[in-house]
C-alpha cells in the first residue's frame, strides 16, 4: 500500500489581517425588544466547569493510563485513510483561511474570527447541508459580519433567518449572547485579537481555547474548529464521527465521553497530523458503511487493520461500533 506520509498535514500559520468592522445600522439605534436573550454577563456555574476542565487536561490527559494512540499508531491510521480517500489527502491546504461566502460551508475557514465562530455554532448538530443554509439565511437577513444588527436585532428575527439549519431558538439566543458578551469585553464586535501571528501580541492556544469557551454555547469543539480552520493552530477537534472511530480504535477507553476523548487525543496526536487526521477521519466516518454500525458486512479499512495488524476478532470491533449519526456532524471542512 503507498505511504501517504509525504502529505503536509499541518496546517500553515494563519496571516489573518484585521478587518474592518462594519459601521452600525440605523436598526440598532434604541433596539429594545422584549424577544431579545437575556444576558447578565454573570458566570454561570456550567461555564466555570467547562473552563475548569479545560484548563486542568491542558498538559496532562484526562486517562494517563491510556498510552493510545502512539505517534506510530496516528500515522498508521492516516496513512491507511489518506490512501483510502486520495481526494482529500491529495488536495492541497490553503495557506490561510479562504476568503469564503459562507463560513458554515467551510466549518469556520475564514479570515473573520467571529463569523468562523457562529458559523461553526450553525454547524452544532445539523447536517453541512442544513448549516450552510442556516449562515446564507442569516447573512441575507443581516448583512454579512454584519455583528451590530444581529446582536441587537429581536430575537425572533435571527431565530427565522437560520431555522434552516436546526435548533434555530438555541442558536439564535447563542449567536446573540456571544455577540453581547463580545462587546461587553473587547468594546467592538471583534475577535481579531485571536488571529494575530507577531511576538509580541500573539496568545498561546490555550488562552484562546479559555476566551472561546468563556462564551455561553461554545464547548471545546467549537473552539477547536476556530483554531484548527480559521486560526491556523494545531488542535485536534473531535466531532461525532471522529469520537465513534477513535473508540473503535481503541485511543480512548470505553467510558471515554467526548469532551474527555478531545483532551486526551489533543495531547496524543502529534501536531503534525492533527488536520489531515480530522478532516480524513471525518471523511472515512461520512462514507464508510462497514463501520456505520454493528455486524455490518461492508468493508471497512480500518476494521481490516484492526484485524489484521492489532489481532483483534470481528466481534470484539462490533461490541466497539456506535451507529452513524450524520445528523450530528458539525465539522464537515471542504478540502
């Protein structure tokens, strides 16, 4: 079989420059609707475990004892994937975010750090289809980035203009809460901050990973697909597909949930494999129907390696296969 190690598979720097923001709308002037979210700007106890959790799994995993996957075994399974599906392995990686009309499409991929943020909130359980939609609805209703209007605009408005993409009421007081809580910080709608690349103002991953999380509605891998896509860092975001396969493998113990899977494998796979690894073994989780669910018949390049390569018999890899939920995938990159 062909190594397929000669792909780069880390993703370059982002050179993200700032952006100009947008001015504000004469729609924005004493906007006082009763639908808008409430927002008090007090912790709430979720939000404290969540960064609780983060910052305590930052340097050391939350299953010490679990020494998978190896460097070795990571490069195993990429080069197994990228010769499978040759499309994505092949094609190159954008030196920067892309300078995309819908940030949903392209799971973040954009230069702008606050719509790489909502487009990724769109994404949250819905289908790539579904959020694409959801960010084109909002970006015609709004204006693009245009994050003044929608911050302060009634609720019901946002709520209509993404109810394409699911869960709509969630995401509208999400989107709206984020935006507020944005300006209440930075006293702009602004993230840029996040993006910059010289010395002496740019922020470690894990200062970004706490300032994306300290907003209500993004979990760990939120952030991690605004650093991986739009930031250009090395972090290994964990969506439903790559959670289901990474059980299989056996990288995580069983009991292993998915915000504790994306902190142990974020500190066992090497950096350098962290973005092909996603994007192909999201891609292997989409179209891949022998491991979709248990006692499927179909073949399954990985359930082959299990076999082959680890010992291991094909009933114990069943008793390891969650059905597909592609519904659930957020993180579907275009490359």
């Amino acid at each position: 079989m062909a190594s397929a190690r000669s792909v780069n598979t880390k993703r370059p720097r982002s050179s993200s420059p700032p952006i100009t923001r947008p001015t504000v709308d004469a729609r924005t002037v004493g906007s006082t609707s009763s639908q808008a979210p409430i927002h008090t700007g007090v912790e709430s106890p979720s939000k404290a475990k969540k960064l609780k959790l983060q910052s305590t799994y930052t340097e050391e995993s939350p299953f010490p004892g679990h020494g998978h996957p190896t460097p070795a075994e990571a490069q195993e399974v990429f080069d197994l994937l990228a010769h499978a599906h040759r499309t994505h392995a092949e094609a190159p990686l954008r030196k920067q975010p892309m300078a995309s009309g819908n940030a949903a499409q392209s799971c973040g991929n954009v230069p702008n750090v606050i719509e790489a943020l909502i487009g990724t909130v769109l994404s949250q359980n819905t289908s790539g289809h579904n959020s694409t939609r959801a960010k084109a609805g909002l970006d015609a209703a709004f204006g693009r980035n245009n994050f003044s209007v929608i911050a302060t605009a009634p609720c019901s408005e946002v709520v209509n203009a993404i109810r394409s993409g699911g869960l709509a009421n969630k995401k509208a007081v999400t989107i709206q809460n984020i935006l507020k809580s944005i300006k209440e910080k930075h006293g702009d709608y602004s993230l840029q901050h996040l993006a910059a690349v010289d010395e002496a103002t740019r922020m470690n991953d894990e200062s970004i990973m706490q300032e994306l999380m300290s907003y209500d509605g993004v979990g760990p891998k939120t952030a991690s697909c605004v650093l991986l896509f739009c930031l250009g860092r090395d972090s290994f975001a964990v969506d439903t597909h790559v959670f289901r396969l990474s059980k299989v493998l056996g990288w995580v113990p069983a009991k292993a949930d998915r915000v504790l899977t994306q902190a142990h494998l974020d500190l066992r796979v090497p950096n350098e494999l962290k973005y092909g690894l996603h994007v192909l073994m999201i891609q292997h989780g989409r179209v891949c129907k022998g491991c979709k669910k248990a006692g499927s018949r179909e073949d399954c390049i990985l359930k082959t390696y299990l076999r082959d390569r680890k010992g291991q018999n094909s009933d114990d890899i069943d008793v390891k296969l969650e059905p597909a939920n592609d519904e659930g995938t957020e993180t579907k990159p275009n490359v």
